[in-house]
C-alpha cells in the first residue's frame, strides 16, 4: 500500500519543502525533458509509480536523507 503520493497534495511540502504548485512545475519540466521515455526499452524491472510520484520520491529522498529503505515502504 502506499502511504505517500502526488495525488495528495498535503503530503508534498512536509517531504519535499516544495509548495504543489513548484512540484507540479518540476513533474512537467521533467516530463518535458524526456522523463517518461528513459526507462524504456532499458533492461531490468520496469518502474511501478507514474512519473509525478517518481519525482516526489526523489525530491523526499534528497530533502529527508533517509535510506532507501526507509523511502520504500512509504511509497509502496
């Protein structure tokens, strides 16, 4: 179950210190810039979160410094 995502808002700027509106600008600079095509046709395990909840995973991984294994559970 994922407990952390894009589509709820109240979770973006306690994880990520970005407002919603500078996270949704970031998600589409990314998407623009090809975020959505770099894992395909890439071997290994194909991502299982849409692209918004990548980006928000990232920018949790960097603004908390917690561990992957850490982040994980959180996002399912």
């Amino acid at each position: 179950m994922q407990v952390i995502t894009s589509t709820r808002p109240e979770w973006i700027f306690p994880f990520t210190g970005l407002q919603p509106v500078q996270f949704r600008r970031l998600v589409r600079l990314v998407a623009e810039r090809g975020g959505d095509a770099i894992a395909d046709g890439r071997p290994g395990r194909q991502w299982s979160l849409d692209l918004a909840d990548r980006v928000l995973l990232v920018a949790v991984y960097w603004r908390t410094n917690l561990t992957m294994r850490q982040i994980g559970p959180l996002f399912g």
